[in-house]
C-alpha cells in the first residue's frame, strides 16, 4: 500500500465516522466541530486527487464562514433543542425519501462508471494534465469561458439573496432619534437659527 493510498484511506474514514457523529451528537456544538471535521478530511481528498483551489475553497468558504456562523448561531441563539426532536417523527418519510433519491444518484454515477469506464474518455472538456495546466488555471479557463453567464447569474442570484434576508430581518424602531440627512441639508438660515429677543432682567 502507498502512501496516498494509505492518506485517503485515512481521510476517508475520519470524514465518514464524522459526518456520522454530526447526525448522532446529542450537543449541537459538538455537531457544529464535527461538521468542520469534516470539512477538513474533505479538504484533503481533495488534495490527493490534485484539486488544490477546491481544498482551499471547502476550508475558506465552508470552514471559515459557514460552519463558524453555524458555531455562533448555535451558541448565542437560546434554543429548546428538546422541542425540536420532539417532532423528528413527522419528517422522517421525508427525509427516508431524500435519502432514497440520493442513494439512487449515487448508484447510478458509480454505476455508470463501473459498467462503462469508456463514459469518462467521452467528456466535452477534459480536465487537462497537470504538467500543461493547474487546476486553479484550468477551472479558471473552464469557469469564465464557457460558463461566464451562469456564473454572473448565479452573482446576481445570491445578491438578490443577502438584499432579501437584510430587508426581512431589518426593523425600524419608533423610539429612538434618527438622523435625517436630507432635512438637515435642505435646511436655510430662517429655520436653521432662531433669533430670540430677551428683555432686560429676563432670562432665556
């Protein structure tokens, strides 16, 4: 056995004995450090199979942000985890279902690739030889050529996302003070000074 062999088999089981431990933590924190965990054996596989920019995505994107946002939404939200497995029944043919249809995926594109090792000659733009081109360069090559429209609406797609989530979760609070640029440009010298006239033994 090689050495890579040897590291895949290792990252492999590491992420698949933490991605069950997500599902069968009791603390959710816990769930939250396994889900990175595996993130990590993730990112690894990747760099075995010469995908050096996905590993840096899956580390920088997903453990970075996502799974760090999931820690402290976590953390800081005060949540009846109790409630909430109370109704994990009601969805289980749900997600029995999902299941199923990912399962059904799976088989088929392994499948498909055990009964017929030609389908992966067959591909309209193969992945090039290292030697040639870096994957970095490649996906680039492969992601702002072909694919440059759905890349800008996929942009445009999540913009409308974060404007639609900052929109519904804004609230405007009646009492406080707020500042309003508008009025204190548009204002002249009558309504900006107020000339009091005091008389003699008075005060203002």
């Amino acid at each position: 056995m090689g050495l890579q062999a040897l590291f895949f088999y290792l990252f492999a089981f590491v992420a698949v004995a933490s991605a069950f431990m997500v599902i069968w933590a009791k603390n959710p924190v816990h769930s939250v450090l396994f889900l990175i965990l595996v993130f990590f054996n993730a990112a690894g596989l990747f760099l075995l199979l010469g995908a050096e920019f996905l590993a840096m995505i899956l580390l920088v994107v997903y453990v970075g942000a996502v799974a760090v946002l999931f820690l402290f939404v976590v953390m800081m939200l005060d949540i009846d985890f109790t409630e909430l497995r109370a109704g994990v029944l009601e969805y289980a043919p749900i997600g029995g279902l999902i299941g199923i249809i990912l399962a059904a995926e799976l088989i088929v594109v392994i499948g498909g690739s055990v009964i017929s090792p030609e389908i992966a000659k067959t591909v309209a733009m193969p992945i090039p030889a290292l030697t040639e081109r870096t994957n970095t360069a490649a996906l680039g090559d492969v992601l702002y050529t072909n694919y440059v429209y759905f890349f800008q609406i996929a942009g445009l797609v999540l913009l409308v996302a974060m404007i639609g989530a900052i929109v519904l979760t804004l609230r405007h609070r009646t009492n406080i003070k707020r500042q309003n640029i508008s009025s204190q440009v548009a204002r002249t010298p009558a309504t900006a000074v107020e000339v009091v006239s005091v008389k003699p033994g008075q005060g203002v």
